[in-house]
C-alpha cells in the first residue's frame, strides 16, 4: 500500500484496508499489526507494560438494551482485542455503559489482556463503596485493574477507601481523572502531595494546556496518564475535512489523520495511554493501527504542531 496517498480519507482508508482482508482471506481487523510491533509504555508504580491505544466509553456505550446497537459495540471491543488492545476505561456517570461493556465482553474473543477501569463518582464513603461494588457487577470483573476518582468528587473520602482495597486486594491500581480544565490546578496541587499510579485529563494536538504543568508533575511523580477526549468531541476532524494528510506522515507509519492525532499524543515521553471512545467498527480499526509501528520524535511533533495549526 502507498502510503503517499494525497487527499485519501480516513474512511477511505478504512475501506482499502477491509477490501485487502477480504481479498487475502485475513480478518481486517487484523492488518494493521502485520509485521509491526505493538507500542506500550511502562506505568512506573509497577513496571508493567500496557498498550498505548485504550478504549474510552463516554456515550458511545450509552446504548440500554438497542440489541443492534449492543451486537455492533461487541464488534467494536473484538477489534479493539484483535488488535492488542487492553484498557477500556468507563464510568457510572456513562449511562448503561459498564453493563454494556459487562454485557457484551461475554461473548468477545481473545479478551484475556482486559485492563479494566472504571471510576467512582458520588459523595460519601458508604455511597462509593456501595457504587464501586455496583460497577464490579455491571462490568463482571472481581478485581478492577484502575479504579479512578471520577473529576475530583469527594476525592480525599474516596481515596481513603481506595487505598484500603488496593491494600486488599480488591484494585490494582489508584487513579484520579478530570476532563475540565477549571479544574487543573487542584488537581495540580492533589497531585503534588498524593500518590496516585494514574491521572487522567484531556490532551490532543490542539489543546495543549497540559504540557505546562500537568504532564511534567506525572512524569517527575512517576504516575502514569491517561488522555481522554483526543480528538476534541470530532473538533479536530472538522478542521482537517478535505485535507490531505502530509506525504512525511508514513515516516512513521501514519496512514489517516485519526492516527496522526493519536501517534501525537502517545509520543509524548509522559503520555502511558490514549482512550479514544468510538461506536464504530472502521474507526476502532484506524485507532488501533496508531498503536503499531514507528512514533514522531520530538522534532517530527513539531513539524505536526506547526501542519495542523496551519489548516
């Protein structure tokens, strides 16, 4: 395939990738890690490995009983395992999306690296308890691997309750998550006296805030990262609509502007893992294949910073 493909579109590229599986008999789904290696970083509590290309859940797993909606979502999530992917991260404030996400990993394949997370988002002790043992159920795990403090909510009562059950067992790791930026320089200041092994916050080639302060305070706190929202609510695909992707995109095996947005922001040395949230069976593939290959170095992040500002 050429990568120098002018004005192709993610769509478009999507769909060459699919017609190629069918014509090789291979599942598409399964091209894109071909002879290209897995990109992970390490979180640095643990030392373990995790790849950089997670699953968000924020309204696109919204979806009750649609039994169309529910079939697509498990397509969805065996893509996302088909092509090494490990973290799905949800919440209570998602609507039915863990019991969605419970539902539907029943019956998905190849689900044995599941890195699963979640929050807590209420008040009181009793209340996040009784919440967290809600979710255990909904998403059918008897150990979450994240359990994270949903935008700081009651967060010191929480925390308190997290360490407990990370010291017995029941989480493996502690996390706190904010996707508002009025709310940085708390979380700048919890950061700074608390130890947590995640945080997670909103990053994406045109919101760069957190470069300043945010992702310089996790890397010297040794706390590993989780980025929602990277592609800004579509934001960013408005903005590059009808463009070409740039020809110098493959010298790091680019091959849409989805994976441009994403290889920007797992290049990052303090980014662990990227959480894109998608209903769509073509762009969970195009998500995944940014996870795949070769990254932009410092100078090429640049040269990508100076493209999209100029569109």
């Amino acid at each position: 395939m050429n990568n120098s493909f002018g004005k192709t579109t993610r769509r478009q590229f999507i769909r060459t990738v699919c017609t190629l599986g069918s014509v090789l008999s291979l599942s598409p789904t399964l091209l894109l890690a071909k002879n290209k290696s897995v990109i992970t970083k390490t979180i640095p509590s643990s030392g373990e490995q995790l790849p950089v290309i997670g699953m968000g859940s924020s309204r696109t797993f919204d979806v009750n009983d649609d039994h169309a909606a529910r079939s697509n979502i498990s397509k969805v999530l065996q893509a996302f395992f088909d092509n090494s992917g490990a973290l799905i991260d949800s919440s209570p404030m998602y609507g039915t999306s863990e019991q969605v996400i419970g539902d539907v990993l029943k019956s998905v394949k190849n689900k044995s690296a599941l890195f699963a997370a979640t929050k807590v988002w209420t008040d009181g002790k009793q209340q996040g308890i009784e919440q967290m043992q809600r979710s255990m159920q909904r998403m059918g795990v008897k150990l979450f691997d994240l359990m994270q403090i949903h935008n700081l909510r009651d967060w010191e009562v929480h925390l308190d309750t997290l360490r407990s059950w990370k010291k017995e067992g029941k989480i493996r790791y502690i996390g706190i998550t904010t996707s508002h930026g009025r709310f940085h320089e708390e979380l700048e200041t919890i950061l700074e006296k608390e130890v947590f092994d995640f945080v997670q916050f909103s990053y994406n080639i045109g919101n760069r805030t957190v470069e300043e302060r945010l992702l310089p305070l996790a890397k010297e706190r040794g706390i590993a990262t989780l980025i929602n929202r990277p592609f800004q609510r579509g934001d960013l695909f408005r903005k590059t609509k009808n463009e070409s992707l740039p020809k110098w995109a493959a010298d790091f095996d680019c091959n849409s502007w989805g994976q441009f947005f994403l290889k920007f922001i797992v290049s990052h040395p303090a980014v662990t893992c990227v959480i894109p949230a998608t209903s769509k069976v073509h762009h969970v593939i195009d998500n995944m294949g940014a996870g795949f290959g070769r990254l932009p170095d410092s100078k090429t992040r640049q040269r990508m910073i100076k493209t999209f500002e100029s569109l």
